[in-house]
C-alpha cells in the first residue's frame, strides 16, 4: 500500500503544481525518493481532449523516463489517464476544461492525477480524477 499512496500523492502533487519552476522542484524532490514524475497542461472542449491527453500523457511519461518504450508501461499510462479522466466526466461533458495531468512512477506503481478548471460562463468548477496501474519494473 505505501508505494501505491506515495505514486498516488506524487501525481496529484504535480497535477496541482503552479508553474514549470514548482514541477521540476517536486520532479528533484521526487527523485530523491526513488520517484519519477512528469506534468503535462492540457485544455479544451472535454470530449474532443480526451484522446489528445491520453496520447500527450504517454508520450510526455517516455520522454521524461517516467516510462520505458514498451506495451506494458504505455498501457499502464494509457488506462490511467482514461480511467482518471472518467472520473471527471460527469461535470465535464460538453464544457471547456482547462489544467493538468500528473504522471507518477515508483518501481513498478503508476500514478495519473488529472486537474481540471470546468468552465460555464463565470461559474468555474474544479474537478481531479485520479487511477493506479501496476507494470513491471525493470532496472
């Protein structure tokens, strides 16, 4: 349970970060616990995002070394983020959304925290969707 909680927090940690500055500041943190994350901003109409943000999680998680290049780790991240962004889902369709998603790996424990602002006209809402994978881990 500790490593799952502690990739958990981690994602939603990046997720919530503010600025490129505050990401690599929890990324050198994160590292110093055998923890390796990523964040990706994302925006737009929900339901046109969701492959894009699906896909950007991916590919980001590879190029930050979050994920290696194979089937078990791309699918892990893949399932995450659907899995998180469904959760979201219900405030979210037909609505602008714009925010992060949060990438977090600890040996074989991954983490997708998404943070959403729901726009409707002044009446913003505030959504996080959050899903765990297991793939394995190899050094």
């Amino acid at each position: 349970m500790f490593g799952s909680k502690k990739t958990a927090s981690s994602a939603v940690k990046m997720a919530l970060s503010e600025s490129r500055e505050e990401e690599n500041f929890l990324k050198s943190e994160f590292n110093k616990i055998n923890i390796r994350s990523v964040a990706v901003d994302i925006g737009g109409e929900y339901e046109a995002l969701i492959k894009k943000v699906v896909e950007r999680a991916v590919v980001a998680a590879k190029r930050e070394g979050v994920i290696k290049e194979n089937h078990y780790d791309e699918g892990a991240i893949a399932g995450a983020a659907r899995e998180a962004l469904s959760q979201i889902l219900p405030k979210a369709l037909g609505l602008n959304v714009g925010g992060k998603i949060g990438i977090a790996r600890q040996d074989d424990h991954i983490s997708v925290a998404v943070f959403l602002g729901i726009g409707l006209l002044h009446l913003d809402e505030v959504a996080i969707g959050l899903a765990h994978r297991v793939s394995p881990y190899k050094k």
